[in-house]
C-alpha cells in the first residue's frame, strides 16, 4: 500500500473516531437484579443516549441494580422502581462511551477509529 494511501486512511480514521454519532454507541444490558452480578447483554443506544448503571436502595433489603442506555435527563437523578414487589429508589449514574458500564473490573474499551489508526501509524512507522 501506499505511503500516502496509507495517510489518508490514517486521517480517515482519526475524523471517523473524533465526530460523535458516526460509530454505534453500545452498552451493556440487564434488567433489574438483586444479583452482585449483573448478567450483561450488549444493546446499541440512540445517538441522543448515554450508559448508565443503576443502583436501587431500600430500607432493610439488599441493594438492586441495572445498566443500559438512557437520556442524558436522567442522569443522576432518583426515581422509584418497584422489583419483587420492594418499591426501591433507583440513581442512574452516567458514562460517555461504548461499554463503559461495564463496571470496575472491565478497562474501557478504545473504539474501533482509535485503534484502526494506531494500527496504521504502526505500519506507517515501519520500514
């Protein structure tokens, strides 16, 4: 490939990571769960969502939680849900990018324009 080929995909890339909606936003899904552990399936969110993990709380039981997509509106704020029949309250807390409601033991995840142009700036690098 050429080296200026090779530029422009490079630059490609790098515009495709940096301008938001031009990739899928996706993030880890469970329903609401007692669970430490909840069992997360991926979901794409709208353009105009973000991830969120949520966290219940009611007197004298253990503690719900759940993740998803959700407005930006809805972060941080407080609201009731009812799960087992134990009204909690719930607080959605918020993150920008793909998967990263993953939790505390999973890195986040560069995306796929970032890791496409280091690949190339590598190749680049090469003699």
């Amino acid at each position: 490939m050429s080296r200026p080929l090779m530029l422009l995909l490079l630059v490609l890339a790098l515009v495709l990571n940096a301008v938001p909606g031009a990739s899928l936003k996706d993030c880890y899904f469970c329903e609401v769960t007692s669970s430490q552990k909840c069992p997360s399936t991926l979901m794409s969110c709208d353009n105009d969502e973000d991830c969120f993990v949520g966290r219940g709380v009611a007197l004298g039981v253990s503690v719900v939680q759940n993740k998803g997509c959700t407005r930006a509106i809805n972060c941080g704020k407080e609201h009731p849900i009812t799960h087992m029949g134990v009204t909690y309250s719930l607080v959605t807390q918020c993150c920008k990018g793909a998967l990263c409601n993953a939790g505390t033991a999973l890195p986040r995840l560069p995306g796929f324009g970032l890791l496409l142009a280091l690949g190339l700036a590598f190749l680049l690098g090469r003699p």
